[in-house]
C-alpha cells in the first residue's frame, strides 16, 4: 500500500467514527423498558434511569478538620505489635 491510500483509509475511518447516532435512547425492538418497581409512583424514563442517583457520589460533609491542622492526639491508635 502506498501513503496516499493509507492517508485515505484513516481519513475515512476517522470520519466514520465521529458519525456518532445522536438519537434518544429507546429499548431494542421487541425488548420493553424494565417493570415498574414496587414502591414507584410510576415506570421510570430512560432518562432517570441513566442518570445516577445523588447517593453515587455524595458530597464530603463529616471531615472535622476544616484548615491544615495538626490532628489531636488518638488513644486508640496504637503500634502494631509485635
């Protein structure tokens, strides 16, 4: 193969790569969005099932040192014996 057809063919795959389907998601044919679970009001959207729940990365609130401080003297950390 010579440079200008490989030149090509990248050119094209890469072009062909970033045609990406900007569609909503919808279920396969002949598939159906999951069952309603039991406490829900309603069937979940495809939407809130994609986006994750607040409990995924919940936000640091229980860290007691606010500045670069020295930590207080811990009883229980002790040094392995032995």
């Amino acid at each position: 193969m010579n440079r200008a057809t490989i030149l090509f063919a990248s050119v094209l795959l890469t072009g062909l790569a970033g045609c990406g389907q900007r569609e909503s998601l919808k279920p396969a044919k002949g598939h159906e969005l999951p069952p309603k679970p039991a406490t829900a009001a309603t069937v979940p959207t495809v939407g809130a099932l994609l986006a994750p729940p607040v409990e995924t990365r919940p936000t640091r609130s229980d860290d007691v040192l606010q500045k670069s401080q020295e930590r207080p003297d811990d009883r229980f950390n002790l040094p392995i014996p032995g």
